[in-house]
C-alpha cells in the first residue's frame, strides 16, 4: 500500500510539530513520523518556564498540545514509527514503515532533533535504567529519599537538578569547569539550594554496583584524584547530539555530524529540508526549534506553489 502526501515530516518534536501546524493550515497534506514519542527531547523535560505566553508547562503537556493542533488542522500524526527505509533522491521522496507501506511526498523535512549526550566511561550503558539516567522526568520518583548525582553544568544540568530535589534528599552537581554555562537565574537558583552540593572541575569516570548502581569514582581533573562515592542514582546532562545517522550519506552534514541548511531550511537535495537540533546552528532551545520548524514549513509552501 502507498499513500500520497504533500510534505512528509521526519520527526515529532517542536520543529517538526510547528511545521506540521503550518502546512496543514495551509491546507498542505501532511504526515509526521516520529520513531519515538511525540515531544523529543522537549517531552523529557520537568518543567519549561521561558516558553513565550506561557508562564510554566510540562514537556510532556507542551507535546501534547502541539501534536492535537497540529492533528486539529488534519495533520496525520504517526508516533512509534518503524521506519526500515528512505529514498530523498527525485522529484517523488518515500519512506517504507514497518508492516504499514510506503508514504510519498513531493518535499520532506529531517526533524529528527538529537539524544542525550553520553559520558561514554565504563559501567554507563551496563548501568543505564538501572541507576543511570538521562530524563528527571522519567525517573525522578524512583529516587525518592535518596541521594543522587547529576553531571553538567548547563541549563539542562541546573533545572534539572533543582527538579530533582522534589524526590532526592540530596543533589550532588558534579562538573568539568569551575564556571556554569547555564543562564544566571538557573544558577542562582541551583547554588542556593539548601539539598544541591557541588564539586567542580570533576567527572564521573565509572560506575560501579550490582543488580543496580551502587557507586562511582569521580574524578578530580586538575589533579587527577580518584574519589569513590556510594550512590542511588546519577543523571546525566551533558548535552546532546545530533540523531543524523540514517542520512549520513543522503545529505550534507557538518564535522559534528549536523545537517547542512541554506537560509529557507533546504539541505543540498532538492525538496529535502531541515529544521532543530538536527541541523548546524550555534542555539538549541525550544523556542529556536519552532523558529526552525516555521521557517521549513513558509518556504516549503512557496517550494510546492512552484
């Protein structure tokens, strides 16, 4: 079975979802696959409070709305999407789901925004779910009354942190830098909490435990000290990367693995655009994924009209 689109968008986070808004209201047929959960990386987070008009909001609630608008225009909307192929190339591009066909569109947009940055030290992936996280959201319960570490230093790291200290009976922020990377209201808030403590100029080098994690070393950088710390939990905010891999060999991307965009959003394949994390931009915010995501969908418009 095949079905026709306009537009298809790979991708349900808010660059993609913003498109989906657009194109549809503008009476553009289109479909969003996203191969997770509808929100990316903006649905993992606790709580957004710098989100225009709106003064604080869940993730997971953001997400939500932004997917039944963008459904409420006729968007189609496919989360936990098994895609097992693409063809970008041609005037025609599709994309083959698992055990639901193949979609084609005139046009495409990658939206397909980036995953927590690991730590890649031993014991990390052995550990992952059982101790080690990347969402507050997801997991922040499971630390109810115990003590906890989250590694970072940015935005991310600090609100999260903060988050955190709802279950955590304590908070141990352990960075690289003596310095916060993070916005001055988050540190702030962070460094005057009475359950957050801090070691800096540190890493976390390896996990340790059982059936679940137990410990780890953290490393002192400017001396090379190891410290073994007995811990609940750590939670990892370092930052993401760019979920790029499926079109390596499709499209432009740069040396740090980010699709390569003109000013209207387009990769170097014709009717192939961009939009998010996913793309080369010095800012990833939520804000400048929906930028992203609207300027995609106004230029994809004018693309079809001619």
């Amino acid at each position: 079975m095949e079905e026709i689109y306009d537009i298809i968008i790979l991708g349900g986070g808010p660059a993609g979802l913003t498109a989906g808004i657009y194109l549809s209201r503008a009476k553009v047929k289109t479909l969003v696959l996203n191969v997770g959960v509808i929100g990316g990386q903006m649905s993992l987070t606790h709580e957004i409070a710098n989100y225009p008009g709106v003064p604080n909001i869940s993730g997971y609630m953001l997400s939500r709305t932004m997917q039944k608008q963008a459904e409420s225009f006729g968007c189609k909307v496919i989360s936990n999407a098994k895609i097992t192929s693409y063809k970008l190339a041609g005037e025609l591009k599709s994309v083959e789901l698992a055990g639901k066909g193949i979609f084609s569109a005139k046009a495409v947009i990658i939206a397909s925004g980036g995953k927590s940055r690991e730590l890649n030290v031993p014991g990390e992936k052995e550990f992952a779910g059982r101790g080690v996280s990347y969402c507050a959201t997801c997991d922040g319960d499971f630390f109810q009354d115990k003590e906890i570490i989250v590694v970072g230093g940015g935005n991310s790291a600090l609100e999260e942190a903060v988050a955190l200290t709802q279950y955590a009976s304590k908070v141990t922020v352990v960075h690289e830098f003596d310095y916060f990377q993070a916005h001055k209201k988050a540190v702030e808030e962070a460094t005057n909490h009475p359950k957050i403590d801090f070691i800096l100029n540190s890493t976390v080098s390896a996990f340790y435990g059982s059936q679940s994690l137990e410990k780890v070393t953290v490393k002192n950088l400017k001396t090379g000290e190891d410290t073994e710390t007995k811990i609940d939990g750590v939670f990892v905010f370092i930052g993401y990367v760019p979920q790029t891999q499926p079109f390596k060999d499709v499209v432009k991307l740069s040396d740090r693995d980010e699709i390569i965009v003109n000013n209207q959003m387009m990769t170097n394949i014709k009717g192939v655009f961009a939009a998010g994390d996913c793309i080369e931009k010095r800012f990833r915010q939520i804000t400048t994924a929906v930028s992203d995501g609207t300027k995609a969908a106004l230029n994809i418009i004018e693309f079809l009209q001619n």
